[in-house]
C-alpha cells in the first residue's frame, strides 16, 4: 500500500513562490492551494477565463461569454463567440514574433538515432506547405482526415495542417493492425488518410503501409491515402489511391490558420471499449489545448524553452497532450521513434542527458521494467536538466515509485502523477507542486476539476473506496462522443444526476490525499470485501523476485470471485514452484489469508500497450477463453497464448 503519512518530496519556498502555480495562485490572492481549488470549482466561468489569459491564448474575437450552459452540464459552451485556431496558438504565432520563431520548437529522434530539429519558424513553414497540399488535394474545412503514423515529425506537421485549414484530424495508434484502423476509419468517416510507408522499432522495419492499405480497402469514404517515405523502397503503392507527402508539400507559401469558433472539433480520437465499436471522443479548438496547455505549464510548471517528453504514441491522448502542451507554452516537444531500452537498457537515459530534457513522462510499468537493470545504466549519465518526473497511464506501487525517486532522481525531482482520460483531455487528479508529495499518491484534484469520492448511495466518503466523479463541467470535457451522444449520455451522466462518473475506483484519505486503486469495473469483490487489483499488484512487486505483476478476478463457487496473481519474475530469478509458494506465503503475510490470491502464474510479459499499460482485460479473457473485445492496442499479442496454456495445463 502507499505511504499515505509522510511526503517523500516537499516544495521548497522558492518553488512555492515562482512555480507558474504559486506565482499564478499569489497573483489571484492565494497562498493556499486548498482554498484556491474550492474557489477554481465554485467559479468556474471566473477560473477559466483567467487561465486562458494566464496562458496567453489569442483569440481572433474575444470570446463574450466564458460558460453557456443552456444545455446541461453534459454539453457546456465554452468560450462563446470566441474565434480562434489552435495551430496559430501552437506555432504560426510564436513563428510570426522575431523573438521567438528561432527557438526550439520540435526535436526528433528516431530508433536508429537518427535526429531532426525545427525552429517554431521552420515547423510553420512545413505545416504551411502541407495546408496547402492539402487544400490541393481536395480537403476542406470539416472534412476528418486520419492520421495513422508512427512518432516522426511528419505526423506533427500534419495535425497543424489539418487544424490549419480548419479540418479535423484523428489519430490511431501505430501499433494497431489493420481491423483496427478500419473500425475507426469508417466511424469517422475519414476522405483522406496520412500514413507511413513504415517505421523502425527496435532496429526493424515495421511496414505500416501493408496494414493502411488492407484498411483503406475496407473504407467506403476514404478518396486519398497520403504516405510519408520513413524507410524507403519497401512499400506497396496504388497509383491511383497514393499521393507521395513529398508530392503535396512542395508549395511552401505563406498559409494563415482559418478562423474558427471555439466550439468547433479539431480532433477526435477514439478510445478501445471493451466491447463493441471505439469510442470517438469529440475535443474543439478551445478545448483540449487549452486544458493541456493548462496541465502542462500551469501545473508541471513547463515554460518556454523547456523540453517537454512523453514516451507515448499520437494514438493515445498523450500524443497530443505533448504537442499542445508544450507548443502552446513556447516549449520545445521531444518525439521519439524508439524504444527506451534499446540499443541498450541506457537509451532514455542517454536521450535525457543528450537533449538535456527539463520534463521527462513515463508510465509505472515502463520503470518496472528499466528496474531490473538496476541504477547501473544510468550511473554514466547527468540528469541535472531534469526538473519533473511525469507519470500517467496506471497507478503506481510503491517500489517502482520509490526506485525512480530515491534511485533515479535522488530524491531531488517530483514525481507529478497524472490521472485523467481521453475524455477529459488530461488530469483530474495530479501532484500540485506547492504541495507535498507522497509516494504513489495524489496530492489534489487539480485547479477547476471538482473531483470528489461517492460511495455505492452517492454519498461523499473519505478513508474507503469509492468512484471518481466530477461535479462540474470543465474546459476540454469531451463534446459527447462522435455521432453518438447516447452513448456518451449512459457511460458518463447515467449514475447520478449532473454528475461525470469516471470510472475509476479512489480513496481519498483523511490528510486529503488520494489514491487510486484501479479501474471500477476491475475491483474484485472477495466474499463481500471489495479490493482493487492495484493493492494486490503492489503487494506482489514488493516481493524482490518480482519485476511486474497482474491480477484478475476470477469466478469462485465458494467466494463468488477470487484473485488470480501472473507474475513476470526478475530476469536473474528462475520461476520455480519453490519461489512460488513463496510468494503466495508473501502475500497471505501482508493481506491476509482472506484476500491474498491462491493461484499464481509466471509469464514471461504481461500483455501491455505501446505506452506499457498492462491490459488486464486482455489477461482475464486470454485465461478463461472468452471474447476479448477490442485488443487492437496490445503491442505483444503472442502473450496471449502463453496466458492460454497455463489454464489448459490445469
């Protein structure tokens, strides 16, 4: 369990007093952040408008009315009568400003260490030459294209381009395979599609454009399959369906960013369900930017000229989240092809001295991982840059935690947790720099997000187990789901009346601190007590054998569910039956005999995504035979057999 009692990390007084926070925060009137938070959720319109001014948004009109909610708080208008676009926010402006447009804008690093930079001059002009080709070819304002494209800078240039000529563009993840694509491809209804003839991963080409093609096959919208040359020479090409991007971008003259209303989409990207079609969440011009501009510079206190790097993918929401996060603040954002172990279990560590990176975003599994190397990969390395570790994805164990803090960070660099969702835009909860710090915890809701805790009857609870909610609208709260607002209406406003119910199960502690335990719909309920996997994972990481665990329910006739452990051991540790029962004699010790799970597996990889979040649905359906739903986002799909062996060996 997390140490819910005493800070690992406490600000400093220079920290509370010129973080963008606590300047912020001491400008308004502030000098604590609790009241600060009640006062950002009771005025919501007031908080909002000063932060769109605290991050120098510019508008085209100035909006006249911050918050319209006419509609319910299921389909607030932000911003009304505002004009604005978010690709001027994020590059024309700062390229346009002599002072600014020679610095830093993106920096790019490919798996086989290849390196590219652009200026914010530079990006614009790319992005320019793309609109045009775009209009070009046909596209206009409205029209979806999407984007299916690995982590080079291309896939940037695209998505300003797109927001240029005031279409919408939707990102899929790189790993998925063609089913994948073409699901969400005909749910967007897309006339044209950005991709790769391929990308390397680990040394080795993956051919992407196989995996377009078969999709665009499938699509009845789709006019134009637009392909970025990354390895050259290996794809296929259809004449009349292929456009080279080389072909569209030749036309470099001056494109302005059309003027749009606030309210109008600039994305949508989908979200795996577990059952049925994805979920395309709908995010506007003066949404999703401003929320994670917000997020990045107001609360993980990113400033201009900073370098700003999340190891993700532009499929998941922190894709964009890194783009608009940093771009928006005059930040320079790292892309990165590759892996973080390879050529060598020093790669992200090299990369972080190298570009001297200032915020660095991973996810716990990804440390769990680099854990089994130990501190000696990054013994040879200077991390002074480093100002803020991220972590998004998963809750955290305490261990891993503990090692990239006190191990990796020398007990110097905060650990900003971050929770939140693609549709919310970024976090709820988040660890606020002029607060203290606890390991694996969250130390508040951040600024106009009104988290609290509901218990089974929709009471406010402290000190046990309950649903995340929201009990206000915000800016970058998702425009119901694409074509699909009863959808939208029952996964999020059925509960409780008003009330945004998350999905995720939290304990907010008596020192007002919170802890999440898991997913809602993952909590186990053991002859009537109820715990989340995450309690029983930590438990298991604890344990020096173990590198990463999973835990599942599975049916019980006595108990009605029981807990199942699979346990991916050390690499210098044999999984023997002996080092098992030990183990298991581990976890009867630290939860109880009542709790702790009778059954554990050893495999070698838990069936993860490409940002290393560990699908337990994919575990529990792979184990007991069932319909998987979407899996589409495993970017290690032959786990699943190993996982269907062990139950056919029973």
């Amino acid at each position: 369990m997390a140490n819910t009692t005493k800070a690992a990390w406490i600000p400093s007084k220079d920290i509370l007093q010129k973080s963008r926070l606590g300047n912020w925060m001491q400008r308004l009137g502030f000098t604590d952040y609790d009241s600060f938070h009640q006062e950002s959720i009771k005025k919501i319109d007031w908080f909002w408008r000063e932060a769109v001014k605290e991050l120098d948004i510019s508008w085209f009109s100035t909006p006249s009315v911050t918050l319209d909610l006419s509609k319910g708080v299921q389909y607030p208008d932000w911003f009304v009568g505002g004009k604005v676009n978010v690709a001027y926010n994020a590059v024309e402006k700062w390229a346009d400003d002599p002072s600014t447009r020679h610095r830093t804008a993106l920096i790019w690093e490919g798996d086989d260490q290849e390196k590219k930079v652009y200026t914010y001059e530079q990006l614009n002009v790319a992005a320019n030459a793309a609109a045009n080709g775009l209009k070009q070819l046909g596209a206009k304002h409205g029209d979806v294209i999407f984007l299916y494209m690995p982590m080079i800078p291309e896939t940037v240039i695209a998505m300003l381009a797109i927001s240029k000529i005031g279409a919408v563009f939707t990102p899929a993840f790189s790993g998925y395979m063609a089913d994948a694509v073409s699901a969400r491809l005909e749910a967007s209804g897309a006339k044209f599609l950005i991709t790769a003839d391929g990308y390397y991963r680990r040394g080795k080409v993956v051919n992407m454009k196989q995996e377009a093609d078969k999709a665009a096959d499938q699509s009845n919208s789709l006019e134009k399959v637009i392909v970025v040359e990354r390895i050259g020479g290996t794809a296929s090409w259809i004449t009349s369906r292929d456009v080279a991007w080389e072909t569209i971008t030749q036309n470099r003259r001056e494109f302005k960013a059309d003027i749009m209303d606030s309210s109008e989409p600039f994305m949508i990207i989908y979200t795996s369900g577990t059952t049925g079609k994805p979920k395309g969440t709908v995010h506007t011009h003066a949404g999703f930017p401003i929320k994670a501009a917000f997020d990045a510079g107001i609360c993980m206190d990113v400033r201009p000229d900073d370098k700003l790097f999340w190891l993700t993918d532009m499929g998941w929401m922190m894709g964009p989240f890194l783009v608009y996060g940093g771009l928006l603040n005059r930040a320079a954002i790292v892309l990165f092809e590759g892996t973080p172990d390879y050529p060598g279990p020093d790669r992200l560590w090299q990369l972080t001295e190298e570009l001297q990176l200032s915020h660095l975003g991973v996810s716990p599994t990804l440390i769990r991982s680099l854990m089994q190397y130990g501190t000696t990969p990054a013994e040879p390395y200077v991390l002074s840059s480093l100002r803020l570790f991220a972590s998004t994805g998963e809750p955290w164990n305490e261990k891993p935690w503990t090692w990239l803090f006190e191990d990796i960070g020398n007990k110097k660099i905060p650990i900003f947790n971050y929770s939140g969702g693609t549709e919310t835009s970024g976090g709820i909860l988040g660890n606020v720099l002029v607060k203290p710090i606890q390991p694996a915890n969250f130390n508040a809701p951040l600024p106009g997000m009104a988290a609290n805790v509901f218990n089974q009857e929709g009471l406010s609870v402290t000190g046990e187990v309950g649903e995340l909610v929201l009990q206000q609208p915000w800016v970058g709260m998702t425009k119901g789901f694409y074509k699909d607002d009863n959808r939208y209406e029952a996964t999020y406003w059925n509960r409780w009346k008003d009330t945004w119910v998350h999905g995720d199960w939290v304990i907010k502690n008596e020192d007002g601190y919170f802890n999440i335990t898991g997913r809602s719909d993952d909590t186990l309920n053991i002859a009537g007590k109820r715990i989340g996997p995450t309690e029983i994972e930590s438990c298991l990481v604890s344990h020096p054998a173990v590198a990463e665990a999973g835990v599942i329910g599975l049916p019980d006739e006595l108990k009605g569910e029981t807990a199942a452990a699979f346990v991916v051991v050390h690499s210098y540790m044999e999984p023997t039956e002996q080092k098992k029962e030990e183990i298991l004699t581990h976890l009867k010790n630290r939860l109880g005999k009542a709790l702790a799970p009778k059954q554990l597996y050893f495999l070698s990889d838990l069936p993860k995504t490409r940002n290393a979040k560990v699908m337990r649905r994919a575990l529990k359906t792979a184990f007991l035979g069932q319909s998987s739903g979407d899996l589409s986002a495993l970017v290690n799909p032959d786990i699943l057999e190993e996982i269907a062996a062990l139950r056919k060996k029973e």
